[in-house]
C-alpha cells in the first residue's frame, strides 16, 4: 500500500551515462596462514576518462580459497607478491606521516 507524500520528489531526467571500465571499492585479505586464507573484492562501475564512479550496489568477488588462487592463477601470484614487497616500503612511508 502506498503512503502519499505531502511533498512529492521530481527528479530530474539526466543524460545516459558509460561507465567502461571496472573500479575497486574495497579489497580484504585475510591469510592466517600459509595453507588457509580467502579475499573479497567489491568493485562498481567506472568511467576513467570523466573520472566518475557509479552510484551502484557493488559487486562482489570472493573466495575462501586465497592459496589455491594464488597457485593457479598468475596475475593473483603477481599482485600477492607485490603485497609482500610494498610492506616494508609502506611501514616506512608511514613512520614519516607519524607527527
């Protein structure tokens, strides 16, 4: 049953918009240890050359399989191992952000 609003909302009409391209809202790794860990990745639509991101419920990535990804799947080795190494340089970077 709808209830009547004594201030009716007129919104716009607004032009059609591309989003082409995919953005990352928010990553988690989680690895308790070396044969137990799993990720989740929410990304939203993304328009790189207007530099805007869609205002949409995000979709998600995830798996409990983090290690297994890992061995099989290249591009997952690569960015894990890059994770690895930025920790130092991150745990420096930090120290001078410290007042």
């Amino acid at each position: 049953m709808a209830i009547p609003n004594r201030i009716p909302l007129t919104v716009p009409a607004t032009a059609a918009k591309e989003f082409p391209h995919i953005w990352i809202r928010s990553i988690k790794v989680a690895a308790p240890s070396q044969d137990r860990g799993g990720f989740e990745i929410k990304t939203v639509p993304y328009n790189a050359v207007a530099g805007e991101i869609a205002d949409v419920h995000p979709t998600t990535l995830s798996s409990s399989e983090l290690w297994r990804a890992v061995a099989e799947v290249p591009e997952v080795a690569q960015a894990m191992g890059a994770i690895f190494a930025a920790v130092p340089a991150l745990e420096a970077w930090l120290l001078t952000q410290e007042d």
